[in-house]
C-alpha cells in the first residue's frame, strides 16, 4: 500500500503559543520502500510520523492509503485500520513484565488478520532460545527486538518506528536495525524510520531531511549498505 500526503500541516496550540510543527509537507512513499527520517531535535520527525499513522490529525492536508483517506475516517474505523495494517515501535520497549518474550510477540500476533508465527519471528531476531525469558532477564538490545518482533507478528504493511535504537548503545542499536532490515527485505514490510543517527540513512532506500517543519532535502540512496557496515557517530 502507498502513502500519499499532500501538504500535511499540524500546528498545536497551547493557550497563546502556537507551534507549527509541519508547515506543509508532501510525500510519496512507495510500497516495500525502506524510509528513513532525518533531522535536529524539534524539527518535526515525531509530528510527521504521527499524522502519518493516524495517530493524531493534522490540522490541515490529505493523507491517502491508496484510496482511503486516512483524515475521513471515523474514529472506530480508524482505529481499525491502524490495526489491520500498521505496526509501531517506539524507543520505550513497553514489553509487558509479566510476560515471557514468546507471550508478548503472541499478544502482538493475536491482533492480527493474517499474523506470523510467533515462534518463527522470535527466530528472527535471533531469540529463539530465549524466548521463556520475562523482560528483566533481557538487555536493553533483547527486550527492543522482541519490541520489535510483537510489532511485525501481526504482519503489518507498514512499521513506524520512532527512534527505535535511542537508548541502545552501538553494537546493541546495530543488532535492532539489522532486524528491520531483514523484515524490510524478507517481509517487504514498508519502514518509516525515524533516527538522530545520519548512518542509519546508509540503510534506507531514500532519507528525508526535515527541518523547521518542512522537507529540507530528500536524498534516493542508490549505494543502500547493510546495518553491519554502519560508520557510527
Ligand atoms: P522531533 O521529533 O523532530 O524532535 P517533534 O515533532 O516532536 O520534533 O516536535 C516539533 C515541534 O512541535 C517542536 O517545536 C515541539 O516542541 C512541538 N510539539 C511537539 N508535540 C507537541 C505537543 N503535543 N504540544 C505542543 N507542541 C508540541
Ligand atoms: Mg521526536
């Protein structure tokens, strides 16, 4: 499914202090593409991500997937759309602590309609022995990537991902984005990646530069490299 905006605009409003957070943003992405967004603190990653996702409206603007748009849905239907075909990652891990790893990704898999083995993504991400494990007999590194595995076990179309290596440390961080990179590759699951970290655009099929609000540069990455070869820093 591709995704469509056309001059997205999100301003909030707290008392007197408007912010605009988007001043007009238009976007194609195409479907299986490997996104990555870039840009300082403040210069509206999050926002973007979240209008994109339905998880909060945008003042002004379309947003199409494929024919629906997304801003006339209902409520119920929205939430039901975001079900059927959008996964999430944030850079908490909000696993539930009291259950194993394998009972976390099988409550992410239970949402959906064509969902993927439990066990099978679990492999994936390189836990398949660990997979009776609670959260807190986990890393950091291990906990994001069961994280991410309860995310994709409902197979969605698209995974969103908003700073999904922030508290890792490098080696830990490289272990998650191989990760997504396999499911972009394996799954052809679309990833919109949000990250501080300019190698990680190495990984992506086109970086979109956001500052201020608005798309600075979008740069198509035709010499993709792979998670492993990251220069950090
Ligand atoms: P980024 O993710 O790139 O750091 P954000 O999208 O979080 O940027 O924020 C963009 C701008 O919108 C910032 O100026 C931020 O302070 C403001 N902002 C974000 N969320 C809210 C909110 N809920 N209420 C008011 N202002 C907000
Ligand atoms: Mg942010």
């Amino acid at each position: 499914m591709s995704i469509i905006l056309k001059n997205v605009m999100k301003t909030y409003k707290s008392g007197e202090v408007e912010t605009h957070a988007l001043k007009g943003v238009s976007l194609e992405i195409k479907e299986g593409e490997f996104i990555v967004i870039l840009g300082p603190s403040g210069s509206g990653k999050s926002t973007l991500l979240n209008v994109i996702s339905g998880l909060d409206t945008p003042t002004s603007g379309v947003i199409m997937y494929k024919d629906t748009e997304l801003t006339k849905l209902s409520e119920d239907k929205l939430t039901e759309f975001r079900r059927n075909h959008l996964g999430f990652v944030f850079q908490q891990y909000n696993l539930l602590q009291n259950l194993t790893a394998l009972e976390n990704v099988q409550m992410g898999s239970d949402i959906g309609k064509a969902p993927l083995d439990p066990e099978d993504i679990l492999a994936k991400v390189g836990l398949k022995d660990q997979m009776h494990k609670y959260p807190y007999q986990l890393s950091g590194g291990e906990q994001q990537r069961v994280s991410v595995a309860r995310s994709v076990a409902k197979n969605p179309e698209i995974l969103f991902c908003d700073e999904p290596t922030g508290s890792l440390d490098e080696e830990t961080s490289k272990q998650v984005l191989r990760v997504i990179e396999d499911l972009n590759r394996d799954l052809k699951t679309t990833m919109v990646v949000i990250t501080h970290n300019p190698g990680i655009g190495a990984m992506a099929d086109r970086v979109i530069k956001m500052n201020s609000g608005k798309i600075e540069e979008i740069i198509e990455n035709k010499d993709k490299i792979s998670a492993g070869q990251i220069q950090w820093g």
